[in-house]
C-alpha cells in the first residue's frame, strides 16, 4: 500500500489482503445495551395518564342561571302558568286601555301589555284601531288615543244628561 500526504489529507492507495473488524469489549456492550433497553421502555410508557378520584372534588363552574331558578316548587309553575296572558272580551279590554289613559295621555306598548295583561298581538289589534303611534322626537316610540276617543269622559256624560 502506498501512502501520500497531500494538502487535502492522507491517502491510501492498495489492495485489502485481509479484513478487520473491530468489537466493544463485553463490560462496555453491557452497560450500552442496557442503557438502549432503558430508552426504549421509558418510550413505551405512555405521557398522559388517567387518574381517578377517590374523594369529591369542589369544583365551582360559573352559570347564568340561579340556585333559585334551579330549584322552582310545583306550586310556583303553576303560578307561572296561571299568569300566561288570556285574551278578553273586546269591551272590557277597550275600557282597560281607556283608563290607563286617564292617567297618562302617552303610553309604551310594553306598560299598555303590563296594564291590560293581554298578549302583544291581541292589543295591538285594538291599539291601531284606537290609538295613534307617534314615531317623533318628545313622545317617541309611544301610543296615543285618537282625537275621537280624547273625549269620550264629556261625550259620556253628556249622553246621560240628555237621557
């Protein structure tokens, strides 16, 4: 075999008579593979694992909707349903808005529904029929009794006086 040295390293030129082979002696082989057999059980392991609870956990989740709301009795959806909104006759639900009125000459639909107890709907029927929704700036989103029924207090007693 011959050997040469140039700039860019040693270089052997030849042919191989015999082969060689090289082996770790036992102490160190040993302690190697037992440090690959530790490798590969540690990876056999899994990273998440399940865990059980013996004793209660207090755990407090944040909820809309209160122990009271929770916990309603019989006799208090009873209530509830006793109070859905039923429809009257027409002339006592005339004479209802009439009154409320009396007191006030520019309502909200939601205190006329309120006041009457008649569902949406149904008073809205005898709201347009009897009222006038203003739509403007002082007395926005609120109703008013038409000019015919402004005065239905001194037509009344006027009919009686003439009876």
């Amino acid at each position: 075999a011959v050997v040469s040295t140039q700039s860019t390293g040693i270089h052997m030129e030849g042919v191989v008579k015999t082969r060689f082979d090289t082996y770790q002696n036992q102490d160190s082989s040993r302690s190697y593979l037992s440090l690959k057999k530790f490798e590969v059980e540690r990876k056999l392991v899994p990273e998440r694992t399940i865990k059980f609870n013996t004793k209660a956990v207090n755990s407090f989740r944040p909820s809309t909707v209160s122990q009271k709301q929770l916990y309603t009795t019989r006799a208090q959806k009873e209530e509830k349903l006793a109070a859905k909104r039923i429809r009257l006759d027409k002339t006592t639900v005339e004479s209802m808005i009439l009154k409320a009125f009396k007191k006030n000459q520019y309502i909200s639909q939601k205190n006329l529904i309120s006041i009457t107890g008649q569902p949406e709907a149904y008073l809205k029927e005898f709201l347009s029929e009897m009222c006038v929704y203003n739509t403007k700036a002082p007395h926005k989103n609120t109703w008013e009794l038409k000019p015919e029924y402004r005065h239905y207090e001194s037509s009344a007693s006027k009919e009686m006086e003439t009876d």
